[in-house]
C-alpha cells in the first residue's frame, strides 16, 4: 500500500522595508528563477505572481521538504539573484 499526501500552501514573503525592488521588466525572470528552485525540490508550482514590493506563491511541496526550510532557501537565494 502506498499513502498519498497532498498539501498545498501559499506563501507570501515581501521585500526588505517593502521597498519597490521588483521592477516590472525583471519579475518574470524571477518568477522562472524560483520556479526552477521548487521544482528542484520536487515541489509542484501552481501559480506564482506578486508586485513591486511583495511576492505570492502556491505550491504543492514534496512530505520529505520541511516548509520552513523551503522557505528559507527560496528568500535566500531569491535575495541573492535580485542583489546580482
């Protein structure tokens, strides 16, 4: 027998101060940026969009990935590709 789990969640994280970094031009490349982090993560994106100052995500994340640990990854590295 197998289980079968599925949880999805929507996560919400903003930029430092809430400043207006997230320029129009450069969102979608981001947007493709964390998508190919969760799907490293055997995590399913549904759907991802945000504005200038914040960003919305809803995904399916794999049982064997603690959310909080996957949350840490996507704002660090999403912080270092907005810094580059």
């Amino acid at each position: 027998m197998s289980t079968y789990t599925q949880s999805l969640y929507q996560i919400v994280f903003s930029t430092k101060n809430r400043d207006r970094t997230l320029t129009k031009d450069n969102r979608e490349e981001l947007f493709r940026y964390i998508w190919g982090i969760l799907k490293n993560q055997k995590c399913h994106l549904y759907r991802i969009g945000g504005v200038e100052d914040h960003i919305h995500i809803i995904t399916h994340i794999h049982p064997s990935i603690a959310v909080s640990m996957l949350v840490k990854d996507l704002k660090l590295a999403s912080s270092d590709y907005i810094k580059k």
